[in-house]
C-alpha cells in the first residue's frame, strides 16, 4: 500500500481488529498526530478547563467541542494540503477515527462556506469530514462573509459580525456542529447561536483539530 | 499574457486569445498534465469529478477544469555571441561534436568526468543553435545545479534572454531564447525547445521517475536534438552516440580514493584534525546518521554543521562553507553540482547504501579548481561492498584513458 501522506509504500499490519479495514497510511505517519488535550469543553492541553472556556461559559455560551488532535506543525501541514491543494482524499487519513465518533444527535450539520469561497475552493472541507461520521447530515446553515478567518488575529475574530444564517427548519432536533480546526471557537459558537435560536435543542462540536 | 508554447489552466489565463486558443480537457482517464491516474473526489459541479494527487503541486486539476494554449508560433530567436572562453583542446574535440549533433539534430551522450569542465564546453554549442534560429533548454534534476548553471550562462552570454526556471524561481511560466529549468518544471511546457540538453542525466530523481522523462520528450520539438552530460551515465547505451572526456580541464589526474576498513571514530577524527587547514566534506549515508556524527565530532572537540534536503537554512549553510575552513556533515544532496576549492572529503560508511555512481561523483568534488587540482579523498567503510571497489575501478580506469 502507498501512504497517503508520506506517499512511500508500506506493509499493512494485520490482525483480527483490522482485517475488514483498508489502512491508507502508514503507522509512523499515523502515530504523528498528537492526541487531544484535557480540556472538557474544548480539548485543550493543561487544564481541565481551559481560561477560554472558562470565559466561554461566563458569557453563557457553553459548548461542548470534541477536538480528534492538536494543530501542530504536522496537522497544519496536512490541512494545508488537504484544504488550500484541495488534496480530498486526504481526510481517509482520518475514516477510522471519524467513524469511531458517537453521534447521538440527530443531526449533523457541517459549517458552511461563503458563497464566494465555494466556487473558488469547489468543497467543503467541513462536509468532507461530516461525511466519513455516522449520522444524518443536513446543510442547514448559510454563511455570508468577505474575508477568510484564517490569518486574523484573535481580537479580529472574536469581533466579527455572526455570518450565519438558518436556513431550514431545526426545531427541537439535537444538532452535532462539525468543523476542521478550532481555534478561538468564534466560529462555532456563532453558528451555535444561530441554531439555538432557530429552536434547536442541544448543541454541540466535534473538529478535527484544536489549536494550541 | 503570452502562452505560447505552454498548457495551462484555462483559470490562470486572463486574456481571450480568439482562433488560436486550445482548449484540452485536463484530466480525462488520465491527467493531462502529469499523466497520472486521477482520484475520485467532491466538487460543486456535480458530475463525476476526479482530480490529479500527483502534481498537486502546480494546482489543482480537476476533471471540470481545461488547459489552454496558444497554437501561433513562438518569436524567432535572437543569435548571440558569448564571452571569449580558454578551452583546452580535449573540450574543444567535446565542444565541435556538440555543434555538429545540433546542425544534424541528433543525439549525444557526453560522457566527461567531473571537473572536465563540462559547462563552458557547451557555450560554443548553444552559440551555434542561437545562430540557426533554435530554441534552447538546458534542464537537470537539481534545482542547486540549476542556479549555478544559470550564473555560468549568464555571465557567458550577456545580451541573450536567459530564463532560469526552479521551484520558487521568479521567472514562472517563461520562455527565453536559453531557457535553464528544473526537469519538474518541464510540466507546464509544450513542444517549444529545438536543443535540450540534459545535465546530470543519471541524478535522482530524474533516474528513477518516468514521467520526468516523458516531460523532457514532449517540450522537444519534432526534429529537436537531445544531448546528455553525465560523468556517470548509468546506462550503457549503444544506440546513443558518445563521446568521452575523461581529463580534466586542469590536465591533472582525479585523485583516487583511498580505503579505509575497518575503520573508527577515532580515525575519522584524526584524518580531520590532519586537514584542519583546509574545508573539510563528511558524507553519511542517513539524515538520522548526521546528527549522530555531529554529536560524535563535537564530543572530540570539532565543531561542524550539518545539512541535508530537507534543511531550510540549506544554501546558506552551503555559501557559508564555501568560505570558511570548517566541518559541514551532509548526506547526498552534495554529490553533485557544487563546487568548493581546496575540499578535503571523507564518506563514512561508504560501505552502507552508497552506490558506485554516488561515490564517483563524491569523489569528484575533490581538487576540482586549477589553483588546488590535488585534494584527498577517503572511503571509511566496516565492510567491502561492490560499489566501492566499482567506483574505485572506474576512477583509476578514468585517469588510465586520460593520459594515454
């Protein structure tokens, strides 16, 4: 087998547990991902609940986000691929993770893109990973906005005006946002303002990496 | 925009070029750009769409994408003269053959050692394809080969218009009347060079990548002469014409190297503090092994640096031991293509993952300017292998042709 990051050939391990999966990278590439750290409501190393969430919920906005890893260098280097490349076959990185996820909710609802940045990227990076979870996926949110979150600084984020919009109805259904990285949580939390609103009855995340 | 003789995507071109536009698909079963087989993956055009992994790179192809070119003919080239050069008699036999397989349009495999000098022995070539109106492009593997040759060029043909082509060059999509280029670049160009030559032919991964071959096959134009200079050609092809240069352009033999087994730190050490006056090259077979006998070297008092491919700070650390009297600890990536006077070298564990043609060329590193054509080369090894005593063998066999 060909590993999809490192892009060298190695022998799959075998045994009971893995004999119906198909490995697509290999164990030392696999193994590089550092797992999610203490934090309850965001995963964050050090604390078991970090000052962010702390504040967070302060402003009674608790949300529970289940972060998979950390964004070290090596996560960045692979969302770079698999977002600004657009290299999609990427996220099988994480199928077995994402798969293991419990979704109890009764839906799954991706973060959208803009309109503008849909037809320049031509996916969702957030709906590809929606996609490998077990659960019903329903695109329910909207977004307008002009420039990207990432590369602003934390002040910027936190600040920006609530791009999202509901668009069906998600009345008392219990919703599982999911996202590629979390970084401040503006933009989740937002998206879960919206949705509560909109009459929702829980919420919470799951992303794929937590920032550090 | 001028996108004459290159395909690229139908995004990136920003005028409307009318009759003479081109449009391909750009990935059909195939990506056409790459040749690779496409992957399945999600797009909002909502049809099947599959898209290129392997050159990702360049930008993402999709099957709802197209490529574009212009099929007008590009502008005719400007002859030019270059800089007067010293050329020894045996490079001058080199240099008029190069000229004759570019008035026929054949082929031509030069086979000269490293250090014969092989760069200026091709100005008088290039200034004979200039002068019948043909486009040339000069490409290797190396993108460090790349920069140097492009200093060679331009300093030798001062009014020409030179086109130096890497990963991150400025000059991107480009075409000049000699254009310098990365054999990867290649990707973007069609049928537009009626001279190619290939330096370091047998160099990874221009050795081991078929579809590098194939981009070099299809920039040539149809009647287009191809001539390769390697001083380790890895095949032995007797279709291919040679001709072989096997002295250097001092007129000094190589210096052979000599052997070392089995060996320790300690004569490492030792062979180092014997040289101390003078820029000293290890070799190790691993990135990991650096480290390792830096740490080594440091415990006995010689500090060194070190260097590998994937190391950021890699030219500079190379531009810095150019002028100084220093250790620089490095795996194959100095093989070839560089140069440095008066250059002391040792291999450590020459015996480990060291092939014949990489020891020749780590070995021609040594005594290559005319001030210090004398230099010492050494081979430690724990056990004997082939390579070694290939690579050995061909040297001395080299130097034996030389001075007949």
């Amino acid at each position: 087998m060909k590993c999809l990051l490192c892009q060298q050939f190695f022998l799959p391990s075998w045994s009971l547990s893995n004999v119906w999966t198909r490995q697509t990278v290999c164990l030392p590439c696999k193994i590089s991902f550092v797992k999610r750290g203490e934090c309850t409501d965001c995963g964050k190393p050090g604390h078991s609940l970090c000052w962010d969430c702390e504040r967070w919920r302060k402003q009674g906005h608790s949300l529970q986000t289940a972060p998979l890893f950390l964004y070290d260098a090596h996560a960045k280097a692979f969302l770079k691929r698999y977002k600004f490349l657009g290299d999609t076959a990427l996220i099988n990185v994480f199928k077995e993770d994402l798969k293991k996820v419990k979704v109890k909710q009764d839906l799954i609802v991706p973060i959208p893109l803009s309109q503008e940045r849909l037809s320049d990227r031509r996916f969702n990076q957030a709906e590809g990973i929606a996609r490998l979870m077990r659960g019903r996926i329903k695109l329910c949110l909207a977004r307008s906005d002009g420039p990207a979150q990432s590369g602003r600084s934390r002040q910027e984020r936190l600040e920006r005006v609530n791009p999202f919009t509901v668009i069906s109805s998600i009345e008392g259904k219990t919703i599982l946002l999911v996202d590629d990285v979390y970084t401040t949580g503006a933009t989740l939390h937002q998206a879960a303002l919206r949705l509560r609103e909109a009459g929702a009855k829980e919420i919470s995340a799951v992303t794929l990496f937590r920032s550090v | 925009m001028d996108i004459r003789g290159r395909l690229i995507p139908s995004e990136q071109v920003n005028i409307s070029l009318g009759p003479y536009e081109k449009r391909v698909p750009a990935v059909t079963w195939r990506c056409q750009r790459c040749g690779a087989i496409p992957t399945r993956g999600p797009c909002t055009c909502g049809k099947r769409c599959y898209y290129c992994r392997q050159c990702l790179i360049f930008g993402k192809l999709r099957t709802c994408d197209t490529l574009v070119t212009d099929t007008r003919p590009l502008d005719p080239v400007l002859p030019s003269q270059h800089q007067p050069l010293e050329l020894t008699d045996d490079q001058r036999r080199i240099a008029t053959e190069i000229g004759q397989t570019i008035e026929q349009s054949g082929r031509l495999l030069v086979h000269a050692v490293c250090g014969a000098g092989k760069t200026p022995m091709l100005f008088p070539g290039i200034e004979t394809a200039l002068r019948l109106q043909k486009r040339v492009l000069i490409t290797t593997p190396r993108a460090d080969v790349v920069r140097e040759l492009t200093l060679h060029v331009k300093r030798a043909f001062k009014e020409a218009r030179i086109v130096s082509l890497f990963g991150g060059s400025e000059e991107r999509l480009d075409i000049g009347d000699i254009t310098i280029s990365t054999t990867h670049q290649l990707i973007h160009y069609r049928s537009c060079f009626d001279v190619v030559f290939i330096d370091e032919v047998d160099a990874f991964p221009y050795s081991t990548d078929r579809t590098l071959h194939r981009y070099v096959k299809r920039v040539m134009c149809p009647a287009a002469s191809l001539i390769l200079l390697s001083a380790t050609p890895s095949f032995k092809n007797k279709r291919l014409p040679t001709v072989r240069l096997m002295r250097r352009y001092h007129g000094f033999p190589l210096p052979v190297p000599q052997l070392q087994i089995p060996y320790t730190t300690n004569q490492l050490i030792e062979w180092l503090r014997r040289h101390e006056d003078k820029p000293r090259l290890v070799f190790v077979p691993t990135v990991a092994a650096l480290s390792e006998w830096q740490e080594r070297l440091e415990q006995a008092g010689l500090s060194s640096e070190t260097v590998h491919a994937a190391d950021e700070a890699r030219i500079d650390k190379v531009e810095r031991f150019r002028t100084t009297t220093s250790i620089l600890v490095t795996t194959t990536i100095l093989e070839r293509g560089v140069t440095f006077a008066n250059v002391q070298v040792a291999v450590v564990d020459a015996d480990v993952s060291f092939r014949a043609a990489g020891l020749i060329q780590i070995s021609g590193r040594v005594g290559r300017s005319a001030d210090f054509p004398k230099g010492e080369i050494i081979f430690f090894a724990n056990d004997r292998s082939n390579a070694l005593y290939e690579a050995i063998h061909e040297i001395k066999r080299a130097n034996r042709e030389g001075f007949r």
